[in-house]
C-alpha cells in the first residue's frame, strides 16, 4: 500500500495463531437493510491473546469486537473454516472478507475493533454496496456491442 511516496507493509511474522482468552459472546442483532436487501447481523466479543505481534496489533492481549451483516448471496469464495481467534484477529491484519458465521452467505458489512477506548485502538471496516442479481436480460452489459470495431 503507498501514500504520498511512503511504503507501508504490514507483516505477519511468523504463522501466530491468535488463542481465546476466556468465553466469546455472539449477539444476534436486529434484520437490517443494507441498500434494498435484508440482511442479518451478528457481534462477536472476546479476547485474544497473541504470542508475538500480527499486523499492527503488539504481543499481549487485545479485546476484539465484532460486528458481521450478512446475506442470502451465495459468495463466490470458496467457504473455508476458521478459528473464532483468527477471525478477530482480522482486525489485526486482514485476512478475508468471507463470512466466518455463515461461511458460504456474502457478507454486506463488517466492522472489526480492536482494544476500544484505548490509545492504540484501531477499527477495520468494509461494506458492500448496489449489490443486485443480475438475469439474462442484463447480460449485455459484459457483451462487446455488434459495432464494436477494432482499429
């Protein structure tokens, strides 16, 4: 990633595996409308504990929160198990934007903080937007039109 002429990595280290420290709490939250589709929502609190630093996140223990919006779409990536730590750990240093509680179904949005109200707190958001099926009638949209010449 570059801005402004600087070069940022973020580096994993070694394969951490992030552990749980204690229980995780799942809410199921309200039916929302993201754009036209109606999707469900869950929160997924719980600590992790890292042995060595992942992305920006330092050694140590860190209080994860997160919050996942997900659809009946079928996502295109291949559905993969993941632990409940490597999914918080997402706000660490990114891994996928697949669905790790219905793994299969497109996730709209989600929101990924780390140690809230602190200094070194950090919030990871995506959100998907204009999402629509497509029929055979819109399949002209990725056609190269009859007159197209090419010089």
């Amino acid at each position: 990633m570059q801005s402004g002429g600087d070069t940022y990595v973020l580096s994993t280290g070694d394969a951490l595996s992030p552990e749980l420290d204690g229980p995780t709490q799942v809410d199921a939250l309200p039916q929302a409308l993201v754009g036209i589709m109606s999707v469900r929502g869950y929160r997924t609190s719980a600590t992790i504990v890292l042995s060595g630093a992942l992305g920006w996140c330092m050694r140590g223990r860190h209080s994860v929160v997160q919050t996942e919006y997900i659809s009946d779409l079928t996502d295109p990536q291949p559905p993969a198990a993941v632990s409940t730590a490597r999914a918080l750990a997402d706000g660490c240093a990114p891994a996928s934007t697949a669905s790790y509680r219905e793994p299969g179904h497109l996730v709209m949005y989600r929101a990924t903080t780390v140690d809230a109200e602190t200094p070194s707190a950090v919030t990871l958001m995506f959100e998907r937007g204009n999402v629509r099926s497509l029929s055979s009638t819109d399949m002209s949209l990725f056609s190269i039109p009859a007159d197209f010449t090419k010089e």
